[in-house]
C-alpha cells in the first residue's frame, strides 16, 4: 500500500494557520490532524488527545531523550511538540496527515521528513499582518513590533518551502491546499 | 508579471486525451488551447485556427527550417507540429496553456521548455485500454495488437513526466488536472 502523505502546514504568527486548518478539517473529514503533546495546563473544554496530548514536565522531557519528537519548542515555561509515533503510524496506514505547526519546528520536521509537503501560509501583505496581530488587542506596541519583525524574519524562510499559499480568504486557501494534496498524490516519483 | 504556466498532457494512444482535453476546456474557459499545425485536408466542420492551422507542406517545411516548430511528427503522408510563437506569446502574456499530445512529441518539447508541466494520463488497466483501442472497431487484430505494444512502450516513458493521472471518469481526471494547475500556481520556484 502507498504511504500517506505528510502536509505540513506552516507560516508566521498571525496569518490564521489554526483557523484554516480548522476550516480544511471540516471540509476534508479523512485527513488526519496531528496532535501535539504539551506540558501546559489544559483550558477550559480542551481534550487530551483530541486538542492535545496534556503531559507532565517528567514525561515530556522523558519523550525528548527518548527521541519520541518530531520537533519541539519551550513557549514561556511551556513545552509543545510533536510526538512522532502518531504520525508514523498515519503515513504506514495510507492515510494523510497534517501537521500544523511553527515555522521553525516545521524545518526540524523537514530534517526527518524531507518527502513531506511544506507548506508556508503568506499573509496577503505584511500591513494587512500587522493589522492581524495588532486585531489580537491584548498586546502593547513594543510586543507587537517584535511579532511583526519575528514574522519578516519566519517569511524569509519560505524559500525552504514546497508551496506558498495566501490566506486572502479562508475558503480559498483551503481549497489552494486541497489542490496541493491532490496533485501531489499524482505526482510521479522518481 | 509572472508567466503562465504550460501544461503538457499526454498518454498512449486511446487513453482520452482528446475527450479529456476538451471537457477540461469546458471547465475552465480561461485555459489555452494550443492549436497544432498540420499540411493534412481540413475534414468537415474544422476550421483554421480553431482545430489546426491548415498548412501547405512547402509552408510546414519552411516551419520546420525556421524552428518554428516545438515538436513536428510525421504521420502516414501528412505533417502535424505545435507552433512555437503562440506558446510563448500566451506564456509571456501570464496565462496558463496547455498542449494534447503524443507521448514522444511531448518529450520534445520538455527539451525546449523543462519548466512545462507534464501530466501523463494512464489507463484505469491495460486491459481497460486494450478495450478502447478494440472499441474503435476500425482495425484489424495485428494493428490493434501493434497499437497496444506501442502504448505499453510509451506507458514506460512515464517517469519523464511530473504527474500521472488515471483516466478512470472524465470528470475526476479533469479535477486531477485543475487541482495541478492550482497547485502548479502555488509552488515556491527555487
């Protein structure tokens, strides 16, 4: 049987990448979400397992030695990652998964998943970014520069990307992704 | 502005490039349809500049001299090529054009344009295609069996294209094929 494939789903902090794979998941029910495993507390009606894979300090850090990660990142006093398990025995199975994920743990992921699909969601312009992180309102201006100049740096990175996608509208960068699934479920390889 | 893109789609004979090619059109009016020239008799209802460009063989051979041509094949006692000015001009205006096919002549033309995009459309089976090649009903058993030992020669040639795509249902191989143009559109050229 074909492997799955493995899609993943990256780009700079504001630009919706949880809200368009939130949108791809409803209008293509068979592809499989990674979930990722974190220390951090769970909120008010998140799922272990489902939104993630809630994990003490101790276990996250014992997945780490034991190389259990595909990628991980410490957030304040947070750790997130990807556990590599699930996403092994999705691709064994036929099935496509997706991985949505930073910019930074997305190249880790391409290190041991070079044949994935990387996939880099673009802003439809940097002021209309600003304006996506500025929307957020719960920052002050220092923090929102600093997330402005994070992004222009992560946009940079794109060129280590398959396929770069603008999220001018939800509806059409879902359906700019599901192209991208379906032809490269034809490409010949070689 | 950025260029079109050309899409090369081809297949043994008796694969459906034509019936695909011509629903694609259909569905997607914005695509260009390259008009291939030829010194053979117009036959009822085709006109010039739609279906052929209706030559001269001392006009296709000046052609050829001039390298006017992308690819040329002879076949029986007439000429057929594809005009090279009207790819480009259509390509450098930045929109997408696409080209049916023979499998040998489409490797011609990736001499001359390796960005093309080459799309292979395969048979459901070879059974299914020893089928289509018989439904014509206008051969005798050793042309069929000559036709069908040529189409399983060119199916090797599979692996010089980009994608294949399984001519199972009209409609679903159309969709393969827009969903590669699509993707094609999105790709981060290095």
């Amino acid at each position: 049987m074909a492997k799955g494939l493995l899609i993943v789903l990256s780009g700079p902090s504001g630009v919706g990448k949880g809200t368009v794979c939130s949108a791809l998941r409803q209008r293509v029910p068979e592809l499989i979400y990674s979930v990722s495993a974190t220390t951090r507390v769970p909120r008010f009606g998140e799922e272990h397992g489902v939104n993630y894979f809630f994990k003490s300090r101790e276990q996250f850090l014992n997945m780490i030695e034991q190389d259990q990660l595909l990628e991980y990142a410490q957030y304040v006093d947070n750790y997130y990652g990807t556990p590599r398990d699930f996403v092994e025995e999705t691709l064994n199975s036929g099935r496509d998964i997706i991985l949505e994920i930073e910019v930074q743990g997305a190249l880790k992921v391409k290190e041991k998943f070079p044949d994935g699909v990387f996939v880099f969601l673009l802003p439809p312009s940097l002021d209309e970014l600003k304006d996506r992180i500025q929307g957020r309102g719960t920052e002050n201006q220092a923090t929102i520069d600093h997330r402005l100049s994070v992004a222009v740096d992560e946009i940079n990175l794109l060129e280590y990307y398959d396929y770069a996608v603008v999220n001018d509208q939800i509806d059409l960068a879902c359906t700019r992704i599901e192209s991208i699934i379906v032809a490269e479920h034809c490409k010949v390889r070689k």
